[in-house]
C-alpha cells in the first residue's frame, strides 16, 4: 500500500526538519562555546538535538498509525461484505 500524499509530504517535512536540527546542533557545539559559553552552548546544542530525534522518531510513528488504520479499515471492510456464493 502507498501512503497517502499528505501524509508523505508531513513525513518529508519532519525529515527534513530532523535534519535541519541535527546540523544546528552539531553547529552549535563546535562553534558556540566561542560566542555563549560551554554550558550554554551544550544546553542549546542538546536542545536541537532533542528536537532532531523527535523529528525522527514522528515519521515513524505517523507511519506505523496510517498501517495499522489501513489494516483495520481492511478488516472492516472486507467483514462489511456479505460472502460468495
């Protein structure tokens, strides 16, 4: 089964941002502590790297939803159905 465009599209978008995230973060602990401080810059980095797993861990989840809808409306219908004669 494919997955719905919408849902292809939010998926892609989370990636995306994961990705994003990730690169700020690892941007922020090479170079922040010059600008902000050790503690600071660890305290940012970690929270863009907290927010790229998120990012990463979502379209998975949004994944596994939309099959298991797709499986129980499979079911459903496939029940709905009277059976051959």
């Amino acid at each position: 089964m494919d997955i719905d465009e919408k849902l292809r599209k939010r998926i892609l978008a989370f990636y995306f941002a994961g990705v994003v995230n990730l690169i700020l973060g690892i941007y922020v602990l090479v170079e922040g502590p010059r600008f902000m401080g050790q503690g600071t810059a660890t305290l940012v980095a970690l929270f863009f790297l907290g927010f790229a797993l998120v990012d990463f861990y979502f379209p998975r989840l949004m994944k596994k939803k939309w099959t298991e809808y797709q499986e129980q409306m499979r079911r459903q219908s496939g029940a709905a159905q009277p059976p051959k004669q």
